[in-house]
C-alpha cells in the first residue's frame, strides 16, 4: 500500500519543473493532476468490488503492475499527452492497491477489530502518499535529469513489493475458496445513498472529503507554483516537504484523536480547513514564514480530523448491505472536490492570476467550512447517544 500511494504523490514537487521545461500553463498542471484522480476515480467505480469476488492479492498484484506501467511511462514522458497517460494508469493503479489492500488487512488481522484496521490503513495511506513528495522533492531538488531519476525508487521498491506477494504464504480463509465466474455486470458502478432520515447527515458527511481532498490538493498540485511567493525558500525540495508534512501530521492527528466524538472530531476539521485557508490568503501579501507554518499545520489537523470523522460516519450510518457503496460515494464526493476546485484554479490562474486562484479557493473554502462546522456539530446524528 505504502508503495503504490508513494508512486501517485511523487511528481506533486515536479510540477514547476515540468511547467519551466515544456513551457505549460497553471491550467495544464491542473490537468495533469485530475487527470491522476479521474484514473483513480475510474479504478474505485469499475473495480472497487472485484477484490471481494478475486481475492485481494490477485488484485494487489494487477495494481502493482499498472502502478510500475505508469510510474515507466511518467519517466519517459515527453509531452503533456504521455504524461497525462501515465498519471492516469497510476491513479487507476491506487485504486486497485488500496481497496484491495484494505481487504488484505482485514483478512490477516488476527484480532479481527475493524477500527483498528480502519485505523491502520489511514496511516499507511497517509504515510505513503507523505513519503512520495519527500523522496520526490529531495531529488527534484539535487539530483541530474530530476524528471527520469526521480521515479526510479519507485520501480524499485515496486518491483521487490511484486516479487513478494507472489511469495506470500497467506493464512488459512484469507483468500476465498472458490473464485466466481466474472462478468461485465461486476463491473458497473455501485453508488449507494442511505435512508431519508440519515440523507441529511450524509450530506455533512460528504462535505469532510470534499474539502479535505480539496485542501490537500491545493498543496499537491498547485503548490510548486505558488510557494515562491509565501516563503523565502525555493525549489522541489520546499513544496515536497510542505506536502509531505501535512500528511504526516494528518495520519498523526488520525492516531492522536482516535477516541476523539465524532461530532468534535468533525468541527475540528471544518474549522481548522477554514483557518488555515485564511492563513493562506494573508500569507500572499507577507510572505512570512511562520504563517505558512500555521496555515500547513491547521491543513494537516483539517485533513486528518476530517477524514478520521468521515470514515467513522460512514461506518455509522451504513448497514450491513450498503457499506460499501456508501463508501465509495462517499470516496466519489471527495475525489469531486479534489478535481473541480484544481481545474477551476487552474483556468482563473490562466485568465486573470494565482493570487485571484488562491483567493477564490480560500473564499470558497471558507464560505463552506464554517457553516457545515455548525451544522455538523449540532447534528444530532454525530452524537454518541444519538448514534
């Protein structure tokens, strides 16, 4: 897992390296990263099931494959057209490794508590996808032809996570005993909504990826080509770090606060996404770099709590037959708002500036934090009791 999400987050301190060397606009760095999470997107509707009727190796398997293929094709990217391909095939690649590895977590658990493999996998996730921009940004920053090099430890940390799952000695009933005839119909997306008394809760529910993948996506793409102006640092290495904080502060946030009510839990993120985009636009006029400090960290304490309440809401509102589809909506609504706000950033940049880019993305932010932190807390579907 950590492997494949490493290989998504890689290029996010590349991107000002590409837009200089290939001449692209803020709207074609934009792209390139929805394009990344419309693969990804494809990968969690069309395969999101078929661990459960394959096994979760054969999938993690096909997932390290694609995640290899794309990481090769990025490497060799010469235009924006074979590195959009490349993205893509790693988003679809994501898909595959963390639903099916998630699977394989659940299986091997020994104690069998979900919160806890609920738990685990949130810092895997968040841990690899840190790891991604570090490693990237340290050699984006030093290394010779930092556009080829940079990919390579992936190849290789992906190609020895290949050799040992074909060596894997899996425990007894961690695979299934009979694998079903597939069809096209396995395929088809599955989308859930849940009862009309807890639509509403929902709708706040959904709210937390939204803006948590759309904060974090700020920093993912966009980043590389603002930074210059909050920071007197400069360079991959700075962006990589910035990314790569946030989330490993958030996976330690979704650890610290584990025990944290889900009503608290939520406002907290609400909030923090909210103050840390103020930070953000007071930021451009001062360059200060205690602001940017506080305006990363309020991100990873958003993102963290957000996505710690979120998938804790997710598992309460479900029943037994509709888990898993309101989870992938779920997981839907949050890629939704991690790929509009990018594009739309990216064409305001285009058109008018980035100062009016991050302006616009903080306002609408904000304007969407602060009442949906209110609502969420009062909701009394968020309660203990209530719950």
């Amino acid at each position: 897992m950590i492997v494949g999400v490493m290989s998504i987050a890689l290029i996010s301190p590349l991107y000002a390296l590409y837009k200089e060397a290939w001449q692209l606009q803020a709207s074609d760095i934009s792209f390139v990263y929805v394009i990344y999470m419309v693969g990804a997107l494809c990968g969690l509707l069309f395969f999101g099931s078929l661990p459960d009727r394959v096994g979760f190796r054969p999938m993690m398997q096909c997932g390290v494959v694609l995640a290899l293929l794309g990481t090769i094709i990025s490497m060799i990217a010469w235009d924006m057209t074979t590195l959009s391909i490349g993205r893509f095939v790693v988003g679809l690649a994501s898909s595959m490794l963390t639903t099916s590895a998630t699977l394989g977590l659940a299986k091997v658990s020994p104690s069998g508590n979900m919160q806890r493999v609920a738990m685990m996998t949130g810092f895997l996730m968040a841990f690899g996808f840190g790891l991604g921009p570090l490693v990237g940004g340290i050699i984006g920053q030093w290394a010779p032809a930092p556009l080829v090099v940079t990919y390579i430890p992936t190849l290789v940390l992906g190609t020895l996570g290949l050799m040992a799952l074909m060596r894997l000695k899996l425990p007894k009933g961690a695979m299934p005993t009979e694998i079903a005839r597939l069809n096209w119909r396995d395929a088809l997306p599955r989308l859930t909504w849940p009862q009309a008394n807890a639509s509403w809760a929902f709708v706040l529910t959904c709210c937390l990826p939204f803006l948590a993948f759309g904060g974090f996506g700020l920093y993912a793409s966009m980043a590389p080509l603002f930074l210059d102006q909050l920071v007197p640092w400069h360079g991959p290495v700075v962006s990589g770090t910035a990314i790569a904080l946030i989330l490993f502060a958030s996976a330690a946030v979704q650890v610290l606060a584990g025990r944290m009510p889900t009503h608290w839990c939520g406002t907290t993120g609400f909030i923090s996404l909210a103050l840390s985009n103020v930070f953000l636009v007071a930021n451009l006029s001062s360059s200060s770099a205690i602001l940017f400090g506080m305006g990363v960290l309020l991100t990873a304490i958003g993102h963290g709590a957000c996505m710690l309440a979120g998938m804790s809401m997710v598992n309460r509102l479900a029943t037994a037959g509709t888990r898993s589809g309101l989870l992938a909506t779920y997981l839907v609504i949050g890629y939704i708002g991690s790929m509009m706000p990018m594009m739309g950033m990216g064409w305001i940049a285009d058109h008018w500036s980035m100062d009016v880019a991050i302006r616009a993305f903080a306002a609408m932010v904000i304007s969407v934090g602060v009442p949906a932190a209110i609502l969420f807390y009062r909701h009394p579907r968020m309660r203990p009791l209530a719950a």
